[in-house]
C-alpha cells in the first residue's frame, strides 16, 4: 500500500512525499497543503492503532497553534474490505478525515501474472473512498525542507542496501569461481 500511495502522490499528483515521516506512514506535500495518510492493514491496526493515538488525533480535531506540524489533511488508507470500517471510524474520530481504499486481490492477481508494473505506475490500485476536509488553513512550507531532507535520507539508506546486496552477490559468485 505504501508504494502505491508514494506513486500516487509523486507521480499523479506531482508532491513532494515520504514514508516514515515524523511519526506518519506517508506525508505528502502539494505546495499547498500537507497530507498525512495512515496506512492500516486489519481492523484491529485501525481501531487499536488509533485508539493509542488519541492525544493526536484530539490535537488534530481541536487545533490551536502549539500544532506547528499538524497536516492540513489526514487520511486512512485501507484494504478495500475494510472501507466501511474505516469509514466509521474516521467518522468516529474526526469527520474531516479521508478514507482511501486499496485494493489488494487485483494488485496481487497482477503481481502474480507479471502484469503489475503498468497498473501499479498507472492506477496506483487506490480508490479515494471520501476525501478529506481541511484541519486548518495553515500550511507550513518548512516541513516541505523537513520531508524533503527526509526522502533524500531513505533514497540514501536503499541506495546504500543495494551498494551492499551487489557486493555480497560479486563477493559470492568470486567465491564459487
């Protein structure tokens, strides 16, 4: 899921976006907004998961200015089944908040059949179940340097695993040789 929302939001949208950001699944930065998407794969990750960040989720509904990097948008991605769990819930919590919808069989029928690479860079497999609502109309272009120093550090990190795999796989095959 978390591939096809970085693609989406990169590619479709045009945003400068990374995973792992300051304690969200994906940030994403449209030049006018921050977006913060939470990625959910079971109900019990939704609810539970949720349940333990309520201070944030109380900060996100009430506002104030001590929320200097509160996003102005937050959604939930989940799997297509868990749509209407997700729907209520974020109802529940704040009925700003967006649902995404991922849906998982036809991305690994796809997979399965080779056939994903198209899709994946074309459809993303996501479907905006309700879109979300403005938390505030702050937008903070400083966090648009944070998220970016952010995605140059984990291209960094992967280009240094594959540094490391392509050693280890030369250092193998001089082994055998």
């Amino acid at each position: 899921m978390k591939l096809a929302l970085l693609q989406y939001f990169r590619f479709k949208r045009q945003c400068v976006c990374v995973d792992e950001f300051r304690g969200a699944d994906i940030i994403a930065d449209t030049g006018k907004e921050i977006i913060e998407i939470e990625v959910k794969v079971t109900k019990s990750d939704l609810i539970n998961g949720e349940k333990a960040k309520a201070t944030k989720h109380l900060n996100y509904k009430m506002g104030g200015p001590f929320n200097r990097n509160r996003p102005n948008k937050f959604m939930f991605c989940v799997p297509e089944k868990l749509v209407d769990v997700a729907l209520g819930w974020a109802a529940e919590i704040n009925e700003c908040y967006g649902v995404i919808g991922f849906d998982a069989e036809e991305f690994e029928r796809l997979i399965q059949n080779n056939e994903a690479i198209w899709w994946l860079s074309n459809n993303y497999f996501l479907r905006i179940a309700k879109s979300p609502k403005r938390l505030h109309e702050n937008y903070k272009d400083d966090l648009r340097w944070s998220i970016a120093k952010r995605a140059s550090a984990k291209i960094a990190s992967i280009t240094e695993e594959l540094f490391k795999n392509k050693l280890q796989a030369l250092t193998h095959r001089a082994e055998r040789d």
